[in-house]
C-alpha cells in the first residue's frame, strides 16, 4: 500500500470504530443487540478504492444511489464478498441495469419499478431483494417514496413478483422534522407489513445524523456515508 492509502485505511478505520461505538451506545440505550443491526456503507461519490479498503475492514454491505455511478464501482469491486443496495431514486428505464449488479434495491416507490425491476432480475436470472421506500413527509413531493397508504398494494406486487424478494421498508426522515417521529411512524408500517408478509423484516432507516433515533424505533439496517467516509464535496442527494 502506498503512504496515501494507508493514510486513508486509518481514517476509515477510525471512523468505522466510532460509528460502531455509536451503534453499541444506542444499542445499549435501547436493550437491542448489535449483531442484528446491519451497517451499509453508503459509498456514492467515493471512489471504489474506499469500497475496498472498507471491505478489508470487515465491512459486508455497501450502498449507492445513481446506477452511472455503482455500476463500474460494483464491477471493480465484483471479486469482493459485498451486498450492494441501491437507495437512490430509481428511473423505470434504469432498473434493468440495476438488477444486474444490485442485490438490494431499497428505493422501490410505485407499481412501474417493481414491473420494470421483475422483468430485470428475471432476465439476469438473479433474485432481488426489494424494500418498499416509505415518504414520511407529511408535505407532497419529498425525497420519493410511496405514500404510507400505498405500502401494502406495493408489498403485495412484489411478494408475488418473478425474480423479487420482499425485504420490508425504507425512509429517509424529512428534512425538519423531528426523526423519532418519523422513524416511530416507520416502525409502525413496518409492523403492519409484517403482520401481512412476516418474511418483510428490515426496516431501513437511520443515516449518520440520526442513527441513534433509528436504533431506538426498532431499525435493522442503517444507511451511513459522511461518518464513514467523511463530507461528499458536491451535493448529492
Ligand atoms: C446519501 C444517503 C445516505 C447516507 O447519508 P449520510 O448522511 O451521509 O450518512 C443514506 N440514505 C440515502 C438514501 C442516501 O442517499
């Protein structure tokens, strides 16, 4: 390894330690376990020498929002024991693409990509594991995601979808508001979900500002980039 990347394997290991230190804390706080929270390293706008040197250290799942971007970084990467989840707002005409490297899509939000998502993981002759994107907006036109409203029509298509696996559900909390709230509201999709298609566990939800508020309201997976990665320089939602 040269000087420079071993500069940047400390960083990174230093800063896994401390959002694992954060997790166990929150975890702690809230009587749950730490082996069944699942950490994804959201990777976009890093490059894949990141990818790899955070898979030296240990980390199994990564996530990526913009297929131009995953795709060749998931091709570098692809001697690499890693999941890769895609959490970006998916175009229909993209999701092809998609299931051809995506393990995990976590943004699936209307009837049209799971048809267009099926119709690619059949062809790959791959299975797909898909969350339902929650909006916990009470505002119209956030960040995607389905209306709480239309989670269980969504669920329902994808259960019975060739190639696609129902995992359960994903949000991101709304700009201003307070996360608990959100994440409490989740937590109670979620349970709904459950009670209709109890294989649909993970609830996906918690990024570096508000992971401890996911832990508390029941998160199985969280989404972290800038604690892992430190600050992306051009915005990128
Ligand atoms: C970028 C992104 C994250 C990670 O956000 P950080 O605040 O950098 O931890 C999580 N989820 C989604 C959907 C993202 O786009």
């Amino acid at each position: 390894m040269g000087v420079s990347t071993t500069a940047r394997a400390g960083e990174l290991a230093d800063n896994l330690a401390f959002v694992r230190g954060r997790i166990a804390a929150a975890c702690a706080a809230a009587g749950r376990d730490p082996a069944k929270i699942t950490l994804i390293a959201v990777t976009k706008t890093f490059p894949a020498s990141d990818v790899r040197l955070l898979a030296g250290l240990g980390i199994a799942e990564v996530g990526e929002n913009r297929d131009q971007e995953a795709a060749p970084k998931a091709a570098e990467c692809a001697d690499l024991p890693l999941t890769w989840h895609f959490v970006g707002q998916l175009q229909t005409n993209k999701a092809r693409a998609v299931a051809a490297y995506a393990d995990v899509v976590q943004s699936v939000d209307r009837a049209r990509l799971v048809s267009a998502l099926s119709a690619g993981a059949v062809r790959a002759e791959r299975t797909l594991r898909c969350l339902v994107q929650v909006s916990l907006d009470e505002r119209p036109g956030g960040r995607g995601g389905a209306a709480p409203a239309e989670v269980p029509g969504l669920a329902g298509l994808i259960a019975g979808a060739d190639g696609l696996e129902l995992g359960g559900v994903m949000a991101v909390a709304p700009q201003g508001a307070d996360p608990a709230r959100a994440f409490e509201r989740l937590a109670r999709i979620a349970a709904d979900l459950r009670a209709a298609h109890p294989e649909a566990t993970a609830i996906s939800a918690g990024m570096s500002g508000d992971l401890e508020q996911a832990v508390a309201c029941g998160a199985t997976h969280l989404r972290i980039g800038t604690a892992l990665l430190g600050g992306r320089s051009a915005i990128v939602r």
